[in-house]
C-alpha cells in the first residue's frame, strides 16, 4: 500500500514537472503567437481580400465562383433600366397657339384690300399671294417663340408646323376679292367659332381636325357659296398642331425611370458563375469589373495584410515582454489569452455573416467589448486597453462595406473603442456576477451614445437605419455580459484562474468546507476570519492580492479539521492532548495539519493557489515549544540514554512562500496567534512582537523564494500593527500617566 502510494506521489510529481516545462518554454510561447497570427489573417481575409480567379474568356470555370461580398450586378441592374425606359412613353408638351390673331390679320387684311377699289381683281389676287405665306410665317414665329428658352422642342414646333401647313389652292386666291365688305364681319365670326371649337382640345395632327371644318362650315349661317368656299379654306389654313413631342422631357422622364430602379446587388456567396459554365466575353467583363479576374494581384493585398496582422501581435507580444506580469513568462496564461482573442473574433466573425445590404449596421451587434472584459477579469486591465485598440481596428476592417474602397470604416472602430474602454473601467476589480451585467448595461448605454454622434454627423440616415442601429447597438452589451457570465467558469476551471468573483464564491460561509471548519472547529474557523482580515489589509498595502490572501485564510488551517482537539484554539476547558504523547509524535501531528489541507482542498476541487497558501503558510518553520520539550526531556534521562534532537526533524517540510499572498496569510497567523495568547496586550508589545516574528521569519529565510522587498515587510508590519489595534482595542492597558498634581508636590519637597 506504501509503495503503491509513493507510486502515485512520483507519478504527480513528474505529471507536474512536465506540465511546468512546457508553460516555460520559449518555442511554446512561439507556438501561440504564430497561432494569433494565423487566426487575424484568416478572419480578416475575408472581408479585407476578396477571393480572385485565373479564368479566360472562352475557357470554363473549373469551381464556383462566388460572390465575396454585396456586389452590385451591373448587368442585371442595367437590364432592369432598360426595361424601365422601355416603360417610358413619348412626352409631348402643349404650345399655346392662339389662332384668332391670325385670324383677325387675315380679316383684316381682306376688309382693307376689298373695301379699296384702286386695286384691279387681278391686283388683289396678287396680294393676296403673297400675304397668306408671310403672315403665316409671322404667326408661327409669334407662337413657338414661347418656347425660346428650349431649343429642341422648339426646333421640333417649327419643323412639325411646317410640315403640316395647309396649302391655299390657286383658285381660292382668284375667289378672295368676291368677297363684299359686308359679309367679312360674318365671315370672319364663323371662322373663329369654328376653329376654337376644332383647336379646344391637344391637336398633334392638324388634317384630322382640317377634314371637319367642312361639316361645320355648311351647319354655319352663311348663305353665300363664295363666303362658305373662303371660310372653309381660311379656317383650314389656320388649323395648326399645338402639341409636339419633346425630346427633352422625354429624357428626363427616362433619366427619372432609371433612377427609380433599385439597384441589383449579388448577395454574399451568390454563384456568379457555376462550376463547368463557360466564361463568355460578357461573363469576363462582368467578372473584371467586379475585380474578381486579377488573382496575381492578390499577392500585395495578401502581403499588406500580413503586415498588419504582425502589428496586431508584436504589439500583443511588446506589451506582455514588458509588463512584467505573469504571462511575460507563463504560458498557461498566453494559452488563455489566445483562447480569448479567438472566441472573441470567431463572435465578430459570426455576426459579420449576417452583414448585407438589408442589415448594414449589424456590426454594431459584434461583442467586440468580450475579450476586453475576460482579459480584464482574468488576467490584467491593463493587458485589456491593449485588447480594445486591436479589436476596435479589426472591427473597422471587417465590418466595412465600402466595395474596397476604403479599409477602414470609422463608425464600427470608433463605437467597439467606446464599448471596450468603458467596459474595462466598469469590469475592473468585478467581485460579483452582478457587476459583469452592470458592465454590458454600460456597454449598451454608450455604445448607443456613440452611434448617436455618429447620426449627428452625418445627418443623412432613414428612420430604418437609426432604429436598425439602436437596437443593435442597444443588444451588444446584453449579449456580452451573457457570453462573459457564461464562459468565466470555462476559463477559471480549465486554467485554475482566481478571478474576484471565483474568490467570492469560495468565500461563502455555505461552502462545506468552511460549513465543516466552523461545526467542528469553531476555534480554527474564528482565528481564519481574523487572519483573512489581518492579511488583505497587509496585502493591498503591498500592492498584492487581499482577496486572495482573505480566502487563502479562510482555508489555510482547514487540515486542523482532522485532529481538532490537538489545536490550543479548539480545546476549549479540555486537558492538553499533547501533555501525554511524546514531542515527536505531537510535532507529527501537528505538521500534518498543513498537508492534510492541501490534500482536502484538492479533493474539493478548490484553486490551485488557496492550495498553496495552505501549504506554504507556514514555510519550514521551526516548531519551538516541542523542540524544546524535546531537548529538556533528553536533559532529564542519564546520558547514556539520551539522543540527539536535530532542529531540522522539528521544522515544517516546506514548501517556502512561493508568493506575496503566501507569505502575508504566513505572517498574519503567526502573529494572530501570538497577540491572542497574550492576556493584557499593551500597544508596545503588540508593535515589539510583530516587529520579532517578521524579523525572525527574515533571518530564518522564510522569504527567500518569494519577491517580497525589505520596504515590503515594513509596510506589512505597520498595516499588521494598525489592524490589531483595532481588533483588540478594548483589551490593550495603554501605560498610566503620572499624575501632575502629585508630581509637581513631590517636587516642591
């Protein structure tokens, strides 16, 4: 059974050692930076570099070639435009044409020639001739010059008005001086009743309205043939269009149709061509155009992506060489960050895939604040501000949807910086899951406060795009606080981290560990609570980790739980057990406390460093009253019989305080127990006695393989000696002051 124990012991230890080697190795830490890089320059490929194809025209695609983002399909969006202006009918547009001056002239002219009878028929015939085509030409430069100031329908007016003039024949002319000068006035109304009457409505061909003046003429009131015959073709020849086509209007009403058209976008990882089709002149261009044909321009795009991504990490790598925290040198916790980064870029890359032309802003949604919290809470806030400068650029790139215009889009980077710094200031020092709930509510709140500005600036959003955003926006800090609350216990199991909120978990008097210490040691339990808090205030003195050091108490002396009657605090009014064993057996007993802890605490699955701090509390102290019971009892026997008391047979096996933490629960218990065994502690020999036992840990090399600094243990002694003044305040004798009255007396005397 023995052996088969020390088996196991020698198998953890080398489990152990092997498990040290590689969270130090150098190649190991060089593994998890190339895997950094890889995971950058994979998911930002995508939507940085569009994928490209060595294709021919007249060869067939040997794969699909999809789209890599929204693309507009210039073919099928100028197809659609077409079709719209197909749609389109001729515009023509109505000249005011006002035909009863024309009218009036010709009346008038003929009242004036007939009604003169110096003039020979043949005479008037002659003037007549050449009256009608000038006066007509008059009229028709009186009409389409309201339309000077648009060339084109006014060029399309005169030549249709040309084409379309009613041509007098010969014999009307020879008819025209019959005419008396009594029946023009009548003549003349006719006329005009009849050609408002026919030029009422839009006329765009004059001979369909010429062919019923006829009808109306012989309905007229005129008597006279002759009279009838003038009327008629009078009214005829100032029968003219009104209505022309525009050319002008009708582009515009083209150009309109084409701008009502919806542009025609392939969707992400649309087919644009199938695999085995064969790439047609128009397909190439398509292609071109699309910048899809170039794929040994990919080369420097690749490249240049490359090179950013190398920034990323050796700004990652800079920081953690230079911080000096434990993942400079620890590659337990490089492992975790790494694990971080990619959770968090595979979240961006998810939400990147719903991204299209119906949901521009979802990127908004991208929990981009997640790594900066998990890095804040687990390992370093500092390390975090790092996270959100990469992961505010890396935003800017993937959600971008400028057509490669541009790499960067602003609004995505500037709202994750805002979201990511403000989650790092309200995550910090989180002791309570409530607090990360908190912290995504603030996350929402500003990352809305944000994309409010934005909206300011550019004030040229719909009302679907600023809701669409809000709600995003509004979502992001909800959906990180979940993802934060969820994956924390992953993290902190799988990497024995200690986060504030795994410590104040395990400080709920609940735990049953702590149920067990209090029940059956309620002596251990109430000197645990003083030592926890005695040394979280040393420890933040000292810039370390009070909580930690706070819990660590709290479990520190749990082996004590085993044998409890053998420690002075839980004996009570009982007999001393040690009075009646030997020295060496009780030195046994009360060694094993510490290892018996170790062992408890690591079946119960509690965190590697409350583990330690049980083990290391008391380094390889010596054990003074038993040696020295010891020494006297070899003292009393003949000197034959006696045998050598070594020092080293009386010490704790160790290990030494490996950390800070360890060393102030190891400083705070011994103390602890020395004032509480004093009856009337007075403020001297509190201060001596702290002073005494840091001085003598220091000299017995208690504090060689931890960093605590000699100004570090100052620090501690004072915070120590403040803390038990206020503990035992009311127990401490303050020294009496003599009095004045007497002394001044015995003075006198």
């Amino acid at each position: 059974m023995i052996a088969k124990t020390s088996s196991n012991t020698s198998s953890k230890a080398k489990w152990s050692i092997k498990m040290q080697g590689w969270q130090q190795n150098r190649m190991v830490r060089a593994v998890f930076y190339i895997l950094l890089i890889i995971f950058f320059y994979v998911t930002l490929a995508n939507p940085v570099i569009p994928p490209t194809y060595n294709i021919q025209e007249g060869t067939r695609s040997e794969s699909d070639i999809l789209a890599p983002r929204q693309l507009l399909d210039t073919e099928a969006t100028d197809k659609a435009m077409k079709e719209a202006v197909a749609k389109v009918q001729d515009v023509y547009t109505t000249i005011p044409v006002r035909s009863t001056d024309l009218i009036e002239s010709i009346y008038d002219k003929l009242e004036t020639i007939n009604g003169d009878e110096q003039f020979t028929s043949a005479e008037k015939v002659k003037i007549f001739q050449s009256f009608f085509p000038s006066e007509f030409n008059v009229f028709v430069n009186r009409t389409i010059v309201n339309v000077s100031d648009r060339p084109q329908l006014k060029a399309e007016a005169e030549k249709e008005i040309i084409e379309q003039q009613y041509r007098l024949p010969e014999e009307v002319y020879f008819k025209l001086p019959r005419a008396s000068v009594d029946q023009i006035a009548d003549m003349e109304n006719v006329t005009k009743d009849i050609v408002s009457k026919l030029a009422s409505d839009a006329l765009l061909d004059a001979t369909a309205a010429r062919s019923k003046v006829a009808e109306l003429v012989n309905a007229s009131d005129l008597s006279s043939t002759t009279a009838r015959e003038i009327v008629q073709e009078i009214s005829r020849f100032v029968m003219i269009p009104n209505r022309f086509y525009d050319e002008q209007a009708t582009r515009e009403a083209e150009e309109e149709a084409k701008a009502s058209v919806e542009p025609i976008y392939y969707q992400k990882n649309d087919v644009l061509v199938k695999a085995g089709e064969v790439i047609t002149p128009e397909k190439y261009k398509q292609l071109s155009d699309l910048g899809l044909t170039n794929a040994e321009d990919n080369f420097w795009s690749e490249l240049g992506l490359l090179f950013i991504v190398l920034l990323f990490v050796a700004a990652i790598y800079m920081f953690n060489r230079q911080s000096k925290l434990p993942i400079s040198t620890n590659n337990n916790q490089l492992l975790m960050l790494t694990l971080i980064y990619i959770i968090t870029l595979v979240c961006m890359k998810i939400v990147h895939m719903g991204q299209n032309l119906e949901y521009p802003y979802i990127g908004f949604l991208a929990p981009v604040a997640l790594g900066s919290m998990l890095i804040s809470v687990l390992l370093d806030h500092r390390l975090a501000f790092v996270s959100v400068l990469i992961m505010s650029i890396v935003s800017s790139m993937m959600y971008n949807q400028d057509s490669g215009q541009a790499i960067f889009d602003f609004r995505f980077g500037l709202v994750s910086a805002v979201v990511g710094l403000v989650s790092v200031f309200a995550i910090n020092k989180a002791s309570q899951r409530s607090i990360i709930l908190r912290a995504g509510l603030l996350v929402s709140l500003f990352s809305i406060i944000a994309i409010t500005a934005l909206l300011l600036l550019h004030n040229d959003y719909t009302t679907k795009d600023v809701i669409m955003s809000y709600v995003f926006g509004g979502a992001s800090g909800l959906l990180t606080a979940v993802l934060v609350i969820g994956l924390l216990p992953f993290f902190e199991v799988t990497f024995g981290i200690l986060s504030p909120l795994r410590l104040v978990e395990l400080s709920n008097p609940n735990h049953p560990l702590l149920r067990k210490l209090l029940t059956e040691t309620p002596g251990t339990y109430h000197h645990s609570v003083m030592v926890g808090n005695l040394s979280e205030a040393a420890a933040e003195a000292i810039g370390a980790n009070g909580l930690l050091c706070r819990v660590g108490s709290f479990y520190h002396d749990i082996g004590k739980t085993k044998r409890p009657s053998y420690f002075i605090e839980n004996q009570g009014s009982m007999q001393n057990p040690h009075d009646q064993i030997e020295p060496s057996l009780s030195k046994s007993i009360i060694v094993a406390h510490a290892r018996d802890g170790v062992e408890m605490l690591e079946e119960y699955k509690i965190p590697k460093q409350i583990c330690d701090i049980a083990g290391q509390h008391h380094g390889t102290t010596l054990l003074k009253y038993f040696y020295h019971k010891a020494i006297k009892m070899q003292e009393e026997l003949p000197e034959e019989e006696r045998e050598e008391i070594k020092e080293e047979d009386y010490r704790y096996p160790g290990p030494k305080a490996q950390s800070k933490e360890a060393a102030v629960v190891g400083i705070a218990d011994c103390i602890e127990a020395a004032v509480r065994s004093l009856r009337n502690p007075t403020i001297e020999h509190i201060d001596s006695m702290v002073d005494k036992i840091i001085k003598d840990r220091l000299e017995d090399g208690q504090f060689n393989e931890c960093d605590l600094t000699l100004k570090e243990l100052d620090t501690i002694g004072k915070s120590l000696k403040e803390s038990l003044l206020g503990i035992f305040h009311s127990r401490i004798e303050y020294p009496e002051m003599p009095d004045k009255s007497k002394a001044k007396g015995e003075h006198a005397s």
